[in-house]
C-alpha cells in the first residue's frame, strides 16, 4: 500500500533453502505486502540483491524467514530509495494479516485493469 508516509516494506533474513537453485540462507529480502506481483492476488512484489525484483508468496516468505535487524536491512533498504529505484519507503515491523494485504492487492489489481480497458 502506498501511503503519505511511503510504499510499505517488511525486510526478512531467509533461515533456510528456500532457492531451487541455490542457498538463500541468511540473505535479507524486501517484501512489499501490498503490491501485486501480477493479476494473482496471491503474490506480491519482492526485491533481493540477488535476483532484483520478483515475486513471493507472503504465507511462505514469512514462514520461512525471520524479521531482519535495522543493521541487515541497512544495505537493501539503501539500495532501493537509492538511484535508480528511489522507493520512498515505510517499513513495517510486522506483517499485515494476510487476508487484508491479498484483499489490498486485488483492489490494485482490479484499478489497474479497469484503468487498462478505459486507454483501450
């Protein structure tokens, strides 16, 4: 959800094989709970060094990962209010229940399709 205050975020540390090709262990992810990834409501956008932009299943990133510290997310955090991201960011220190964050991203979902059909 995009606020006055900024785009919300929620950074976690992977505590386990997560990757199919690869350990994770230990790297910080950016979560943002309330975009959509695309027209699933179920994925929302997510942000790792490695990797960039990509999706993620909030129920598992959360199962599957800790709350990173002020110090673990410093570096990721810096890397997307940064150039050439510039996010203004408001980062959250829990994560919103996971029925309002899907209900968030369908209404975005449902605006940027409704959006779509009036430029067509």
């Amino acid at each position: 959800m995009t606020t006055m205050t900024g785009t919300a975020v929620l950074f976690r540390v992977w505590t386990g094989d997560c990757a199919i090709d690869g350990d994770t262990h230990g790297n910080v992810i950016a979560m943002f709970p309330y975009e959509p990834f695309n027209s699933d409501a179920r994925l929302c956008m997510s942000f790792e060094h490695a990797g960039q932009h990509g999706s993620a299943e909030p129920d598992g990133v959360i199962a599957n990962s800790r709350p990173a510290t002020a110090d673990e997310a410093a570096p990721l955090l810096a890397e997307l209010e940064g150039r050439p991201y510039g996010y203004q960011l408001h980062v959250m220190s829990r994560p919103p229940h996971p029925r309002y964050a899907a209900t968030m991203r369908a209404r975005k979902i449902r605006a940027r399709q409704a959006a779509a059909g009036r430029q067509a």
